[in-house]
C-alpha cells in the first residue's frame, strides 16, 4: 500500500462567504471596473483576472461580445464578479453607464476586431458602444481606458498598428502584450492590475525621474564563492511600487539576492559591487534623474585579492580585506544637485546615538532614512526614522508606510 500524499483532512474553516475574496490590497477600493472581453481563448482566463480584481477592493462589471462567451462561461463571469454579465443593449442604457459611472474601462483581450472598429468609431454592439461612451468620458473626465491586444503575430499587421497608434493619440493607454512564440499573448494578472492601478492614481510622482536601489551588493572571494548580506531589497522594491503607481518613472537597481518584484515593476539586476557602481554611475550619467534614493545595502568591505579560479575546499582560509569605494560619496560629488535620500542601519546604538549620526548624513542628503536593529526587535516590524534637515525626526513602522513617507518628502520637493 502506497503512502497516501495527505491526511485527507478538512480544509481550516474560514470566515469568507463563498463568493467572497481575500484580499491582497485596497487601492481599487469604491473603483467600478468595466472589463471588456472579446472573441479570444484568452478569454477563458477572464474569471481569474476578475477575482484578482475584486481582491484589490474593485467591484467589476464584465460586458463581452457574443465570441467571448464561446470560450468562457457567462456563470464563471457572474459567479467571480457578483454581477450578470451584460451583453446586449437594453433599455437600461448599460453602456451610457449614468446612473453608476465606471472609474476606469479596461478590454482584456482585446482582440484585432475590436480593436479596429473602436479605433474607427464603430459602435455596433454593446461592448463598442460601451467604448465609444467610455472615449467620450475621457475626453472630459480623464477617465482612463485600457486595452491589451491579443491575437495572432500574423495579424500584427499595418493595419492593426495604424489603429493602436490612433487610438494611443485619444488618450487610450495600450496595454504592452506577452510576446512570445508568435503571439501577442494576455499578459498576466498581476501585470494588468498593477497597470490599472497606475491608470486609476493621483499621479503625484507624475514628472519625476526616481533611481531607486535595493538589496546586497555582493563581493567576490573567487570566481565561485559571494560575500554577501541578509537584506533582501524588500524595502526598496516596496518604494519602487508605490513611486511606479503614482505616475513617477523609475529605474530601480537591486543586488543578486534581492527578492522577487513585481512582473509589471521595471527593474535592473546586478550581480555584485562593482556591477551596481558601475550600473549607478552610468544611469545618472545620462542626466534623466532628479532623484536618487540608496537603499542598497553595500558591501563596506572586498577582498584584496580575488583567487583566480576555485579555492580548494576542506582547508582554512585567511582572508584580507580592503574597503570599497563609498558609491553614494561618488554620487554626490559628481551631482551636487541631485536630490538624494540615504540610509543608515545601525546596531548597538542607542537612538539618540543614531539621531546623531542621521542629522550629520542630513547635512549632505536632502533625506536620512535611519533604523537600528534593536528597534526591529521590539516593533516586530522595520522601524525607520527620516531625518532632514530643519525638521524634527519623524517615526514610520511597516515598509508601506516608510516608503510612503520617502515619497510623500520626495513629492513636496520642488
């Protein structure tokens, strides 16, 4: 008899209905989402995306053209939104949508059809014309639309570029698609839902250029062997998400080692010290950024000497160390106007100890984002002091609400 791969237990109870979702974050919260679905097999993934809507705080609306419906089941829709699905027009007038204006319109997949006929006007069954009203909607109230091409890279033609371009022209956002094999795939749902979010911000980071920097930067010991540290880059990434949903364009560089980002967060990955000098020298040097945020945890130390190959194993090392360039002097000798906001992470350091050392950082960096160990002990969660000049140290508890206060300063800076 085979060992059997679970107890055949029940699962732990909970307190969400059936229906019901978790929820992963708030920031489509009190936003009515119409989400289009065309005539694609993309469309059989339209009820996960709608949940994973829903578990932002979104309520979804689906309308879908009688294509779509051969590829996903109108229950599965209605089952994930909560709402029927609506697909022809009624004398409810859906599509005017007046009675309960939708926050932003997002048509996932969009397919060449579709995409055409929107671009030409052409409005002859409920989802167009829910999007003809929508393009009238945001011409007066900015409210945003979306759409994902999704077809058949043979169908990628000049014809379907011409009517993206058009449509980019009215203020439409194209959503980029997977490329791959061929095709211009769905991307996925974590990816469409950070980009609506983006769509749907105050954009107070609109216009700014950010460089942000994360997690350990290693030094090699050979040409196998890492010195490197416990950070993860979870901080910055954390940063990079909120700056990146409020409109801000962003290059944000983490060690090897760093954790995973988001899939719709641009970013850059070095893999040791010299790579992530070599990588902020040269980003600033193209003169796009106005602000430089370090929260890198960079090695202080390297080796002298880098064995040319592998060490053998199984015998006692003595290793000599020299330190490592200081990149954020080099940064701000280099670019005396450049805005910069640094880190200091301190153990064995009472916190006044640690206001010392932040207010004498502050005298060079616009922002002093301060921490020490021992308060992460007592909090249970990252404790950060920011420290700037002329103003008295303001305490922030959870990465969220650090970055949020980075930014928040970064904002108000003119």
């Amino acid at each position: 008899m085979s060992e059997p791969l679970w107890d055949f237990a029940p699962p732990p109870s909970s307190n969400l209905r059936d229906r019901e979702v978790s929820q992963h974050g708030s920031r489509l919260s009190n936003k009515r989402i119409a989400l289009i679905i065309s005539g694609s097999i993309a469309s059989y993934r339209s009820p996960d995306l709608v949940r994973d809507l829903r578990r932002e705080g979104a309520e979804v609306q689906v309308f879908a053209t009688a294509d779509a419906l051969r590829y996903v089941a109108r229950e599965a829709l209605e089952w994930t939104s909560l709402n029927p699905v609506l697909t022809e027009s009624s004398p409810n007038a859906s599509h005017l949508s007046d009675n309960s204006p939708f926050s932003a319109y997002l048509v996932a997949p969009a397919t060449y059809n579709l995409l055409n006929k929107f671009a030409c006007g052409i409005a002859d069954d409920l989802p167009t014309a829910l999007l003809a009203s929508a393009l009238g909607r945001a011409e007066r109230a900015k409210t945003p639309i979306l759409v994902v091409p999704t077809m058949h890279g043979s169908m990628h033609n000049k014809i379907l570029q011409e009517s993206l371009s058009r449509l980019n022209d009215h203020g439409v956002t194209v959503v980029p698609p997977r490329q791959e094999n061929g095709k211009n795939n769905l991307p996925g749902n974590e990816f469409l839902v950070g980009q609506l979010i983006r769509s749907l911000s105050a954009g107070t980071l609109k216009g700014h250029q950010l460089m942000i920097t994360g997690g350990p930067t290693p030094v090699w010991i050979d040409h196998i062997r890492l010195f490197t540290n416990r950070f993860t880059g979870a901080l910055s990434i954390e940063i990079a998400k909120q700056a990146w949903f409020e409109q801000a364009t962003i290059q944000l560089i983490l060690g090897q080692g760093s954790m995973k980002t988001p899939s719709y967060l641009p970013h850059q990955r070095v893999v040791d010290f010299s790579s992530y000098r070599e990588k902020v020298l040269s980003g600033l040097g193209e003169g796009l950024i106005d602000t430089a945020i370090f929260s890198a945890a960079v090695a202080d130390y390297q080796p002298t000497h880098v064995h040319p190959g592998k060490l053998p194993s199984g015998q006692q090392l003595t290793l000599s160390f020299e330190q490592t360039p200081k990149v954020i002097r080099e940064v701000r000798a280099a670019y005396p106007k450049l805005k910069m906001v640094a880190f200091k992470y301190e153990e064995n350091h009472t916190h006044e100890e640690l206001m010392v050392i932040a207010r004498q950082r502050a005298k060079k960096y616009q922002l002093v984002v301060a921490n020490r160990g021992e308060e992460f002990i007592e909090y249970g969660d990252q404790v950060a002091w920011l420290v700037e000049q002329d103003k008295s140290e303001e305490q922030m508890i959870s990465k969220p609400a650090i970055a949020k206060a980075v930014l928040d300063r970064v904002a108000s800076w003119v």
